[in-house]
C-alpha cells in the first residue's frame, strides 16, 4: 500500500518525489506508517490514539512524498485475507498472527490482550525473500505506479528514496537497482510499453541500523525471567554492513559521549576479543560474505552453505553482545539514555491505525501490523542479515551521481554514530569505508558543526562531508532522528535534496559539488553530552515492551486498568499496602503539545 501527501498549496508536479522507506528491523521493511505519524509525516497521533495534529517540521511540506508499505505482509500490504487471533501474552516477545477459521467455532471473544482481526496469509511464499528481491517488487511497484498516476512524476523527473533503520539495506540496494534498470532502458535491452526511466536524485539513511520488529526472536537466555524477556530482543544485524557496524553494538555500549556504561569493563574485554580473534565474529562475517559473492553472486539466496553460514554469523553476533545490554533492562535499544521501558517516541499509532474509522478512510480491508513473522521467516531463510554489499552499491549510486546522506543519532545502541577514543562506531565506520572514486577525499574532510540559523550560534551536530557524500552526527537523537530532533533532520534533509552543504546550507554544490569539502577536527569524539531526563514509562499493551516488568506484570494478572490501550492505573492485590482494592495511579493527564 502506498499513501501520499503533496506539500501544502503548491501544485504536485513541480515538486521533487521523495519514496520514504523504514525497514523495520531486519530485511525489508518499507513502512508507511511509523514515520509518517511518528517522524517526519504531516502529523502526529494524539494520546488518545483517535486523534492527530499537525507537524510543523513536516518533509512534505518541501515536497511530494509516497510512504509505501514493503514487502507484501506488512503494513496494511497483504496477499490474501486471512482472519488472525493475536495473543499479547505469548511466551516469546514478538507479535505471532495465528490464521484461524471463524467459520467454525465463530469470532472468539477479544479482550484488552487477546486480539482478532483480519491480515495477510503470513504465508513466507506470498512475499519477498532478501533484499535485492525486494528492490525488484518495489521496482515494479514504482513503473506501476507512475504509470497509473503520471501527474506525480516530477518535472525534472527526479525521485529520492530516504530509508531508515534497516532502510539501511533497502536504500542502497534499491537506488542502485533502480539505476541499473535505468541502463539497460537507455541502451535498449528493457523494452516494453509503460517503462519509466526513473532518475535518481538522493539517497538518505537515517541510522541505517538492525531492528527487526519482525523478526522470529529465539527464546530469551535462562538468566532473563518471563518478564524481563519483554525487553529482550536480539536486534539483529541489518544495518548497512554488519563487517563494518556489528562493533558498534560492543563499543557503543561501553564508550559514547553520553560517559553510559552499560557492561563492565570486563564483559567490554570479552566482547572484544570475541569479535576480532580468528573465528570471531568478524571472521564469521566475512566468511558469509565471501561465500555469498563467490556461490551466489546474483543473490538468489537459495544456496544452503551461504545460508548456513550467514546465519552462524548472525547467531554469534546476537549471543555476543545483545543479550550482556538487554538483561539489565536499563538502557533502551533504540536510545542509550532511556531505560528499556521507553515512552519515546509514543505508540498511539499502532492504536490509530486500528481504528475502524480510520481504516475505512484509508480504504483498507486488513488491519494494520508492524510486524510480519511470515517476513521475517522468508527473510532468514535466505540468509539475508549479513550478506553485505551494499557499500558497494553506495559506491556505485555516488559514481553515478546520486546524492547520499547519512543521518545517525548518537543517542541509539542499535548503532551509534559518535566516534569513540580509539576507533569509530557503527554508520561512521561504514562511511569511511564506502569504496567510490572520491572515498579518500571524504576521509580527509573534516567535521563542521551542522547550523541551524543564520547567526551560527546553534550547532546540531557534527558532519563530515564531501561533494555529494555526508556523514552527521545529530546530538541528543535516538534511532528515529526526526522525532528526536525535527529541525535539524529537516534542515539536513533539505540541504541534502537541494544541494547545500549540510553544516550551514548556504554553499551551492549544485554545480562542482566534488569540490567542496567540511572543515574541522578528523573526530567528533570532543563534544559530549549531558544525559538528560527520561520521560516517564507509559505502557501502551499494543507494544508490550513499552511496559516495566511490574505494570505488564499487572496486565498478565488481569489488574491493570486500561484506557485507549495506556495502563492508566493498577489495582493492588490484597494486602499490598494500598488498602483492597485501591487503584495505583501511573499516568497524569497528558496533554498533547
């Protein structure tokens, strides 16, 4: 499913088209919904997860943008009809759809954890299987679509595609493929009514790390109990280039420039070593890769050694360094600063988005997912988290003149952006470590504070660039940088797309863009942060892990009082303390601003 917002009162086609894709965690995930009502969308949910208000650090209000739903499951996207019960309960922490006949016994009573609803087959066959699979379906999706509606194709006939999270496999694979569709439509070799040469313009990763809501999780390690195993979720390797960013996970953790140190200094020796010594980690890694390019060069992901091996990495990775942060359950996944319990950004729009209203305005017959474990099965069956490539393919799109932005936040564990004491960490390594023509250039570029006004005096972040490739650092930003902090994901995403320098957007690099280079230290590593306060825990049950242990404890016992999906309150058991029967209160009036 693809939905559209043009920018207000400006006529469509004389804006740029922006394909906005967020892969929710491991492989492809081209999600619609998260960022548009969580991010960099025209609004926000309220509260009440019934309602929405304006946001005035909107992207389309620059230019068109497509949020799509990607591959075929997720999202509102589905093959078939299927009607599903879903328990909120499970043993593990993952939303398992079960497919169930209401034919025969009937609709099963719902309550506020036992859910029924109508989604896709969550048959692995119906969908996409790797990465580069998914390029091609979300290839045909966009001829299709420019076909059907040929007033959205800008003039200029440019389109950028922004990915997040693990976007940061899809973008490169996708801008790339789409590049070399176009080739072979100019030399002739695609031919056929309806081909659309679709030119390229900016690709932007925003903290293209793991995360894979849709991931089937293994069981949580003994040492975890039930409920702690709520926040136990193995994020697994999908961000650009696990040989590049895998470290990240065990130097983020113990050096940031938030001075958190969520293992100790023993636990961070062990790590090390476990990633760099011969049969490490890192060896595993490169041993799947090679594997991949000499067995299954045209990644059919169908070669079960390459498999095998791929996932031997990817088992190593998540034994090493997910579960040592995730048992304490106090640093969040998505932001270091947080406890695992975090109220930021808010889910009311899991709620919205199944509201019966609001599905019938959008015209959709399924109700809404962010996770798909049919996707994620297709997915680890090919092998797919670690791979690689897609440096290469980096490479390839900047030669050819596409603009890429890399945008991290330096508050996210899932692969933090500042560089460290003695090495860099998670995007940064990969951005010096994309091999195109002008890759030495930009590791010679220095890091120049990114400005948000005229006077200079606020500074945002850092950035290294070079021409057409950008690397920031955004101070004070989580995994989902535009919710963190709007302005200055606005203003990069606007000095990205119409060729400025990111530190300031006053250099016009629409002409010789190769020759400008930032200015600065050849390390970030100086400025560091104050943690600042976390917002207090608000368990929202359709995202069990946004719950502490105690209150979703609550909930499993059936004492938790519930309003529009927020625990607002908790009755004590007997002899608690409270008195019989007396309601806990959690959450104060919240008042959206």
């Amino acid at each position: 499913m693809a939905q559209r917002w043009s920018r207000r009162e400006l006529a469509s086609t004389s804006l740029p088209l922006l394909e906005a894709i967020r892969g929710q965690a491991s492989a492809l995930l081209i999600q619609l919904q998260m960022g548009a009502l969580n991010e960099n969308g025209p609004c926000f949910v309220g509260s009440d997860s019934n309602s929405t208000y304006l946001n005035p650090y909107s992207w389309n209000n620059e230019v068109n943008m497509i949020f799509i739903d990607e591959p075929n499951q997720v999202g509102f996207s589905y093959d078939i009809l299927t009607n599903i019960t879903l328990n909120l309960l499970g043993d593990e922490f993952a939303h398992t759809y079960e497919p169930t006949d209401f034919s025969k016994d009937g609709v099963p009573e719902q309550n506020t954890t036992f859910l029924v609803g109508t989604h896709g087959s969550q048959n692995s066959s119906h969908t996409a299987n790797s990465t580069i699979h998914a390029a091609v379906a979300f290839w045909h999706f966009a001829q299709t679509w420019f076909e059907e509606f040929p007033a959205y194709k800008p003039h200029d006939e440019k389109i950028s595609l922004f990915a997040e999270s693990y976007g940061g496999k899809y973008g490169p694979a996708f801008t790339s493929y789409f590049i070399q569709q176009n080739e072979l439509i100019a030399n002739g070799t695609l031919t056929g009514p309806g081909l659309h040469y679709l030119h390229m313009d900016t690709l932007g990763i925003v903290n293209g790390t793991p995360l894979p809501p849709f991931i089937s999780y293994p069981p949580p390690p003994p040492s975890l109990s039930p409920l702690a195993s709520l926040h136990y979720s193995p994020f697994l390797p999908g961000c650009i280039d696990d040989l590049y960013q895998h470290a990240a996970y065990t130097e983020f953790t113990y050096n940031n420039t938030y001075s958190i140190q969520a293992i100790n200094a023993t636990e961070y020796a062990r790590q090390t070593h476990e990633l760099h010594r011969p049969g490490g980690l890192l060896s595993l890694i490169r041993t799947c890769q090679a594997a991949a390019r000499a067995l299954d060069p045209n990644e059919h992901g169908d070669v079960s050694a390459v498999i095998k091996l791929c996932q031997a990495a990817k088992d190593f990775g998540e034994n090493l360094s997910m579960e040592p942060y995730s048992a304490s359950r106090k640093y969040g996944a998505y932001d270091i600063t947080h406890p695992a319990a975090d109220a930021f950004p808010s889910n009311y729009w899991v709620g919205y988005l199944n509201r019966g209203w609001v599905q019938k305005a959008l015209g959709v017959p399924v109700n809404h997912t962010s996770q798909s474990m049919g996707v994620n099965r297709a997915f680890e069956g090919t092998g797919d988290f670690m791979r690689g490539g897609l440096v290469e393919d980096i490479a390839y799109v900047l030669d050819r003149g596409v603009k890429v932005a890399l945008m991290y936040g330096d508050r996210d564990w899932v692969l933090g952006s500042a560089t460290g004491p003695t090495s860099q960490i998670g995007g940064e390594t990969t951005s010096l470590h994309i091999p195109h023509s002008h890759a030495p250039s930009f590791r010679s570029a220095g890091y120049s504070p990114i400005s948000l006004s005229p006077t200079h005096l606020h500074s945002a972040g850092q950035v290294r660039q070079h021409g057409n490739l950008s690397f920031s650092r955004v101070y004070q930003a989580g995994h989902m940088v535009p919710s963190y902090q709007p302005e200055a994901s606005l203003a990069i995403f606007q000095r990205a797309l119409f060729n400025r320098d990111i530190a300031t957007g006053t250099v016009d690099l629409a002409a010789g863009g190769w020759n400008y280079s930032s200015e600065g230290p050849a390390s970030t590593w100086r400025v560091l942060n104050d943690v600042l306060p976390a917002p207090e825990p608000v368990c929202y049950v359709l995202e069990p892990a946004s719950c502490t242990e105690e209150v979703w404890g609550a909930v499993r016992e059936g004492r938790a009082v519930v309003r529009e999906w927020v625990v607002v309150g908790v009755e004590e058991e007997e002899g608690g303390g409270w008195g019989d029967g007396v309601q806990v209160p959690l959450v104060p009036e919240r008042v959206d601003l």
